[in-house]
C-alpha cells in the first residue's frame, strides 16, 4: 500500500475535474451541516482529521455520482475514495460554495465564522456521523434567546441563521473561500482604519481560516493489482473496526462486490416509492431483501447469498413492499412513513404478504390493520432491539403463524393494548401516541379552524401545511411558570395548518378558541377531543384542562384502532 499526501485544496480540485470518483459500494452523502461545523472547527485549530483512503485502478468499476458537482474523468485511470467521502464532500460543498444534492434534493451547507470567536477552546459538539437527516439543522436548543446568543458567542463556527447573517462579526466560511481579500469583511465588520486593532485580529484569523484549504491529509493507496472483491473486503474491514458505517452499508458493499450495478436498481426502486410518499432509507429495503433471501433480517447473512438468490429475493422484495405501502395506505390510512414509529413495520408487512403469496382473506385483512395500527401505538420495534423484534415476527409468520399470533406477542410485550389515560401522561410529540393522535383525528374528520380543509401531510403552500399546535401557547405557560416538559405535553397539541398556528401566535386559549368555534363550529374542536369548558381555558387551570382531555383522546384512540 503506498503512502502519499494532498491538501484539501488538492483534493477538492480532484473531486471537481472527476478524477476522484466513488464507487458503488460506497454509502450516500449523510452527515449533519453541525458535524460539517465541528470539521471545520478541528481543521482551522489544526487538529488530526483522520487519513483518506483511496485505490486507483484500471478496472471498470461501477460507480455512483458524488453528492457534489463533478466533471467527466478524461482518463482511463480511476481513483477510489474508500474512506473520506463525509469529510471530503462537505469540505468540497463549502469551499466550493456548492449545494450537496441528498435523496434527491439539492440543499446548501452554509456555515458562519465568528470573527470574534474567544482563544481558548470551548468545547467540542459531536455528533452522531451516523444519522441520516439530510436537513439543515441550525444550532438552536431549547433556550431563552439570551442563553442562545451567549452559546454562540463562545463558538468559533456556527450554522447559519438570518439572525447571524445579519451580524457582522459573522461571516459566511464560503464567502471567505472565495475570496482573497479582507478589506470588504472589515469594512462590514466596522474596521474602518488599520489602526483599529481589530483589523490586525480580523485579518489573521480570515488568513488562518483559508489555510484550511493548506490543511494536508495522508492518503493510502490501495495497490492497482488488487481486485474489486479485495477492495471490498478491505472496505468492509475498515469501516467495521473503525464502526463507522452501519450494518446496512456493509451489507450493500457486499452485495454490490457481488451483483454489479445493482445500487442503481435499488436506487430506482427506492425512487418509485417516494414518488407514491414513502420516501425509505436504503436500509430498509436492504433489509426487506434479506428477509426474503434468508427468513429473518440480520444483515450478517449478506456474505453468504449468491448473486441468483439476492437478485430472486430482490424482486420478491419489491412486491412485498408495493403491497406493504398499498396496505398501508388503502387498508390503515398510513400514507408516509412518517407516521410509523417505525419502517421496520413495512418489513413484516411485506414479509407477512408474501408468505401470503398475497391472497388475504377480509378477516385477516382487518386483523391485520388491528395489529399495526396496536403495535404502531405502543411503539413495537422501539422496545428494545428493532432487529430481535422484527425477527421474531417474520419468525413467527415464517413458521406457519397467523396474525392473531403477532397480536398474542405484542400483548406479551406491552401488557393491555388498549390505551389508557395514564399512557398519556409524560408524552410529548416525539411519542407514538402523538403519531396516531393524528391518524384518529384525521380518519374523525378534523378540519383546520381557519381554512376548513381536512388536516394532512401534504398539503400545498405553507399555509396550508401541517403544524402541531399548543393550545396553551409555550410563551402563555412559560409566563405562568409552568415548565418546559409539562408545556411539551401531548394532551396540549392540536394539528391545524400553518396559517391559522401564526394567527393565533401566543394567545392564550380562551380568546381564540370562542372565535374559532363561533366562526367554524364546535365540532372541529371535539373531533380533536378539545374541551371547550371556559374554566378549563383559563392558565390557571392548565392542569386540570391536560386531565380532561387524557380521559377523552383514548376513546378516540381506540376505537380508531380497532376499527
């Protein structure tokens, strides 16, 4: 294995002109524009950023696009990036000024330099390389915005905010890349003469941030004479002694080592199904597969499967899935996956149709809708290891076992199935209840107060899009000295649309729920269990009010469930 180095300069310029390609088993672009930030952080103070792993060969691999622009590659030599994508494609985004293109949509990652930044080291944030949220997240926590700006008063880098932006001790890291020249940063920053000290501050520290681009990265170069299936295998290795990627993107290098080109079929698949709402991560069809391959869903399996059987269980997971999302969709009233608590769900489903060869009696059919909507409820695949669960049901269904067999488990697992007013208590949003608080009220007719329409995920425009709304405002409870966990309560959430949420803004509930019950009825109120006793709607009594509707929403919950 040979040793080399370029700078990150270098190599951003290498993944421009195309002559640093990924291959296939590669997994996509995931992380966070805060792990880009705490990147860039490391690499401005200097810090060891890990090596690059590359093989350059001659072979005619089978790649797939980088999440960052790229020019064809007029060689025939082609060189790998095995290790170091995460940080080299972020790195390429933000020097580049360019946006990275995740699942489908092209999303800029916009990071701001604290001109002011203090010398010593405030702490390291890190965060989890392995989530795949492809959304911006803006550094904001649960704070005062007093406490917020002190936080990022002690940071070097943030993400963007229009808050930010508008300061002038911030600038954009992209900006500052593009730009040889100080003088338009100190002039926004109010550095007006150089006498000023903070010209001389200013302009060392903008020099020190476009030395990142100096910044020199080892490189091990995997030798040419080595094979794809050798590669593979060495992929594999280091990134499960370093646990950098999950168990599924494993398992696609090994099934992509085997069955050449098959990520663009997966790809495609996973395309149709976000065009009919049910945008997937890869895993899960990954996982799909390997149940169909295999009769449970571990993906250490993988390696023993044949390009025959993964290419035969491929298509037998694909029709489980289209009847899994039809089922959901017609039979449940699920239409995206984000009212699951969880996909491993579609899995079973999936699994269970196809030992079905599709042919479901209606009683089955309506046990079958009973036992996702119960175990959708009490959360079934997040009592402990989805994997062990998911297994035990596809074991159970493998095995000859009826429906009523997954509901006799799940009953063994969470005791009584039937919601409870004291299931309630505690929850907030992030709950499975509040998943199916919305599937009950939506199937009862709830309408938004304002604009009369129907509550669901997609409406179009953003007054029309669904938000979850306290009936006691959070600005209304924190006044009263009411907390931050007892305001989150679940009994205090509505779903409206975003128009009517900014209408009602902070008031407190008893002067907009009469207007609203005037002007639309009572009955959007009682659809969504709202109770609209004046002495309840009084803050004092927000306690008392989180009681009653406790006792009122399990009713609706359940008669939801069993139909």
């Amino acid at each position: 294995m040979a040793k080399a180095e370029a700078s990150v300069d270098e190599l951003v310029g290498m993944i421009e002109r195309g002559e640093l390609r990924l291959p296939e088993m590669q997994r996509q672009y995931v992380w966070r524009s805060t792990r880009v930030r705490d990147l860039l952080d490391s690499l401005y103070r200097g810090y060891p950023s890990g090596a690059i792993l590359l093989w350059e060969t001659d072979e005619d691999v089978p790649l797939q696009a980088m999440a960052v622009g790229q020019q064809s590659n007029p060689y025939k030599t082609t060189r790998l990036l095995l290790d170091g994508q995460q940080r080299l494609t972020s790195l390429s985004a933000v020097i580049r000024g360019e946006p990275v293109n995740v699942r489908g949509r092209k999303r800029p990652i916009e990071i701001l330099f604290n001109l002011e930044h203090p010398n010593e080291l405030q702490g390291f944030m890190e965060i989890n390389e392995e989530s795949d949220v492809d959304d911006t997240e803006p550094d904001q926590v649960d704070a005062s915005e007093d406490e917020l700006q002190q936080r990022f008063d002690r940071m070097t880098f943030v993400v963007s905010t229009r808050k930010l932006e508008s300061s002038p001790r911030w600038v954009k890291v992209s900006e500052v890349f593009k730009s040889t020249s100080n003088t338009d940063f100190l002039k926004r920053a109010g550095v007006t003469s150089f006498d000023d000290p903070r010209a001389d501050l200013y302009s060392q520290r903008l020099d020190r941030l476009r030395a990142v681009k100096k910044y020199v990265y080892r490189m091990d170069v995997l030798e040419r004479t080595l094979s794809y299936d050798e590669v593979t295998e060495i992929f594999v290795r280091v990134n499960s002694l370093g646990a950098k990627l999950r168990s599924s993107d494993l398992a696609l290098a090994q099934i992509t080592a085997k069955w050449k080109n098959s990520l663009h079929t997966f790809q495609a698949f996973q395309i149709k199904c976000k065009e009919v709402g049910f945008d997937l991560e890869l895993g899960i069809h990954l996982k799909n597969l390997v149940a169909m391959a295999t009769g449970q869903s571990r993906f250490k399996t993988v390696s023993s499967l044949d390009i025959t059987r993964l290419q035969t269980a491929w298509n037998e997971a694909c029709e489980g899935m289209n009847f899994a999302m039809n089922f959901l969709k017609s039979n449940v009233g699920i239409d995206s996956p984000a009212l699951l608590s969880s996909s491993s769900m579609m899995v079973a489903i999936s699994y269970f149709g196809h030992k079905r060869n599709y042919q479901i009696s209606p009683d089955e059919s309506k046990l079958l809708r009973y036992w996702v909507l119960a175990a959708n409820a009490n959360g079934r695949f997040s009592r402990g290891s989805s994997e062990t669960l998911l297994d035990q049901d596809i074991a159970s269904i493998r095995d000859g076992g009826d429906i009523q067999d997954l509901i006799d488990r799940l009953r063994s697992q969470v005791g009584r199935l039937e919601i409870s007013p004291e299931e309630l208590s505690g929850r907030n949003q992030r709950s499975a209840l509040f998943k199916t608080m919305f599937l009950a009220f939506r199937s009862a007719g709830a309408k938004d107060w304002h604009s009369n329409l129907t509550i669901a995920l997609d409406h179009s425009g953003v007054q029309h899009r669904l938000q979850f709304h306290p009936i006691f405002p959070k600005a209304v409870l924190t006044k009263a000295g009411v907390i931050s966990r007892e305001a989150d309560d679940i009994a205090n959430l509505a779903f409206i649309g975003g128009k009517t949420n900014r209408v009602i803004s902070d008031k407190p509930p008893k002067e907009y729920l009469a207007f609203f019950a005037a002007k639309s009825g009572e009955e959007g109120f009682s659809v969504q269990e709202i109770p609209l006793d004046p002495e309840l709607l009084d803050t004092p009594a927000y306690k008392k009010f989180l009681e009653v509707r406790r006792a009122r929403i399990p009713n609706r919950l359940n008669v939801f469930i069993t139909g």
